[in-house]
C-alpha cells in the first residue's frame, strides 16, 4: 500500500507540475503578445514640421515593436494645454511629450541648456547642415550630456528618450533688423533664455503661443517672432513679417521627447529598444526636413517671395558677448547647469 500511495502522491506532483508549466508558458506567450497603446503630445501646432514629422515616428515605433506598442499623437492642446505638458506626462496622463528643455527651465534648469543658449550650438567648424547637426548629437551622446539630462529629468519620474532638431532660431520681422540700434525696443516674440537674451540686447521679448503669432504680427502687437523654420513653412509668418533676420545664432536648437517613467519601465527590453530606434530615426528625419525648409526659404530669398534682413558682423559680435554673460548667470543656477556649462565651454572652446 505504502508504494502504491507514493506512486499516487508522485503522479499528482508531476500532474501538478505540468499544469503550473502550461499556465506559465501560456502566461508568457500572452505577455509576449500585449498590445501598449500610447498618447503623444507635441508642444507644437499642426503645420509645425517637427509635429508633422511624428507621423512617421508613430508609423516607425509601430513597424519595429511588431504592432505591440501603438502611439497616437496629438498637436498642442489636443489634450491638455502647453503649460500642463510637463505634469501630464508626469502623471501617466500623457505616455509621451514632444517640446523642448527652454519651457521647463523653471522646473529642470538644465532643460534651458539643452535648448540652447544664445550661441552655445553656432559650429563654425562644419559647413553643411547636416554636418552641424552632428556635430551637436556628438556632443550630446559623447561628452556625457545624455547622462546628465536623463539624470536630471530622472528625478521628476521622466524618461529622457532622444532629441531632435529644429534647425536654428528662425527670425521674422516686420522690417530689418540689421544694426544693434535696429534691435532697441522690438517686440518679439520668443521663449526660455532668448527672452531674457532679447531684452538685454535692447528688444522686447514675450511669449505669444504658435498659433496667435500671426495675428499677433499683423496687427502690430508684435514686430517680429522667433520660431523654426516651419514660421513660413507651415505657419506662413512671413505673410506679414517679410523679413528673414539672420542673426549668426544657434545653426540647431534642440528638442526632446520626455517619456513618463512608469510607461517606460512597463515595456520589454525588445520594445523598449523598438521605441528607441524610432526616436533615433526621427533626429535623423528632423535633420533632413528642416535642412530642406532652409533650403527652400533661400530659394524664396532668391526668387523674391521672401526678403533678407542680415545682422552686420559688429552687431553680432555685441550679441556674442552679452550671449556668454547669460551662459554664466545660468550656471549659477545648479549643479546640473554648472556642469553642463563647463561641457559646452570646453566643447566650444569659451572661457
């Protein structure tokens, strides 16, 4: 009887065994087949190339997570408006946000650097477009830069996922703006550092949203504003501001996507790095449009359609120098912001 009993005992255990595998192999494979759906918003209205480049990003996460992590993207205010971005994604009410460090320098300090300062991405050693770029990305991804804005937006429960570009400032104004004198008392739009920038070279800066620029522009309230490329692109500034300002500023400045902790530490490694190499794809799809933009905006200086209001030398050597002075008020700021001061000094050859 004893045999027979543990023979009996013995077949329940493996029984019991073998159901417990199946439920586990049958869990995994349902695991390994959960769909993530995702909410993006983008700081930026529709007709902004960045924003309407996300399509492509959103098609890119989706081609190589296998249809397991399916992104839906938003313009400014679609869900929640601009200045509730950062706290959205916080909360998980957003998986993702689109924008740029410059609107949270009041939360991260280090955000504000990683826009770039007045100055810190001109690359008078690179002559094309892309090449600028990458000279930029470089610098990022080799000094140790990524490390400290992850560390940094860490701390506020976000992911720091990539970068991207929107080429350099791109000026619109109502007339030229080619002498320091020129500069004094202009209303301008901007946001971030350049509002302190332009008050101090003798504007005045304010922030106006994307979308009430133009009628901003044209009724006078503003005489000129600072965008991207997409100002006449997409938004059509130049409607009523005609005159392209080439200030010698920043050949990039640079946005990010700021992905909410949690999402990102639900996904598998396998889709995690799905994620990632969408986001890569985009910095190179930002690269490529926006020097395109440029591209086209000079054709419209040479055609007629747009006219050219350049910044003599003096002026932006003025500019220049009033630049480093706000480099070294923001490194003041933090730790964060010393240390990243220091990298971009050394990196530009500044004192």
């Amino acid at each position: 009887m004893t045999g027979k009993t543990n023979f009996k005992k013995l077949a329940l255990f493996l029984l019991i065994l073998l159901f417990c595998s199946i439920f586990t192999i049958g869990s995994s494979i349902a695991s390994d087949k959960k769909i993530y759906r995702w909410k993006l918003q983008s700081g930026y209205p529709h007709g902004d190339l960045s924003f309407e480049l996300l399509k492509g990003f959103a098609s890119d996460v989706k081609k190589f997570s296998n249809g397991r992590l399916l992104i839906t993207v938003f313009a400014d205010g679609e869900i929640v408006p601009l200045e509730q971005l950062f706290e959205s994604t916080q909360r998980g009410v957003l998986d993702i946000l689109h924008c740029m460090g410059a609107f949270w320098g009041g939360i991260v300090p280090v955000g504000e650097i990683e826009f770039g300062l007045p100055f810190a991405y001109t690359i008078s050693e690179a002559d094309t477009f892309d090449a600028k770029a990458r000279a930029i990305r470089d610098f990022y991804y080799k000094s140790g830069f990524v490390d400290l804005l992850r560390q940094e937006y860490g701390k506020h429960g976000l992911y720091w996922l990539d970068m991207h570009t929107y080429g350099g400032p791109f000026v619109l104004s109502t007339k030229p703006l080619d002498t320091y004198d020129d500069w004094k008392g202009v209303k301008i739009r901007d946001e971030g550092i350049y509002t302190k920038f332009h008050n101090m070279i003798g504007a005045r800066g304010t922030y106006v949203s994307g979308g009430e620029t133009y009628m901003a522009l044209k009724l006078g309230t503003l005489d000129a504003a600072q965008w991207d490329v997409s100002a006449i692109s997409g938004l059509k500034w130049n409607e009523v501001a005609p005159y392209w300002v080439k200030a010698g500023d920043n050949d990039d400045v640079i946005g990010h996507m700021l992905v909410n902790d949690k999402s990102w530490n639900s996904l598998p490694d396998e889709l995690k790095r799905a994620l990632e190499k969408a986001a890569k794809n985009y910095w190179f799809a930002t690269v490529k449009g926006y020097g395109k933009e440029f591209e086209n905006a000079e054709k419209m200086v040479a055609a007629g359609t747009l006219k050219e209001s350049v910044v003599n030398p003096e002026t932006v050597e003025r500019h220049k120098k009033i630049a480093y002075k706000i480099w070294d008020e923001v490194a003041k700021r933090d730790a964060a912001s010393a240390k990243a001061i220091k990298m971009i000094k050394k990196w530009r050859g500044v004192k």
